[in-house]
C-alpha cells in the first residue's frame, strides 16, 4: 500500500482518534480508506442518478417535441396531475417488485 501525506482540519483528526480508540478502526489509514471508499462510491451513485436525470430530460424533450405534453391552469389541475403521476409511480413501483 502507498503512503500520502495529508494535512486535516483539527475537527477531522478528534473524529479519526475517536474512532480508532472506539475500536471502529484499526488505525488512522483505515479511517481514512474507509472514508475515501465512501466517497468514491457515493461520487459514481451520484453519476449514475446524473446519466439518469440526463435520459429522462433526454426522453421528455423528445415527448414534447412530439406534442405529447398535458397544459394546467389552475393549482387544482396541477394537484389532480401530481396525484394521478404519484399513483402511477406507485403502481409501477409494486409491479416492479412483484416480478422481482
């Protein structure tokens, strides 16, 4: 394994002490592995929900450009919407499971 050197925040160093003398880790570098894994991990989800957002943003375009769109007018149309999207989001969601 290789060495780097780091300089942290006093604030950073209390919580790794703290977690080696709790026994959470064995050492500082394992403190800090574990952290840098964390957000390696978290750094691709967040790039997996980007290229998702990217292709329902894509897919929506496409729909509009196509004149497949709903017009509201009045907070009532738009509640009635939200309502009738989150149901049917729902509703996907159970079937998904259901065959899983």
């Amino acid at each position: 394994m290789r060495t780097l050197s780091v300089e942290i925040p006093e604030q950073l160093e209390t919580f790794v002490n703290a977690g080696v003398l709790s026994g959470r880790f064995s050492s500082a570098s394992e403190a800090v592995t574990e952290s840098l894994r964390d957000l390696a991990e978290r750094e691709r989800e967040d790039q997996s929900k980007i290229e998702w957002m990217n292709a329902a943003v894509r897919k929506a375009i496409i729909g509009i450009e196509a004149g497949r769109f709903v017009r509201l007018h009045t907070p009532e149309e738009i509640d009635s919407f939200v309502d009738h999207v989150w149901e049917s989001a729902m509703d996907d969601d159970l079937d998904e499971a259901a065959v899983a």
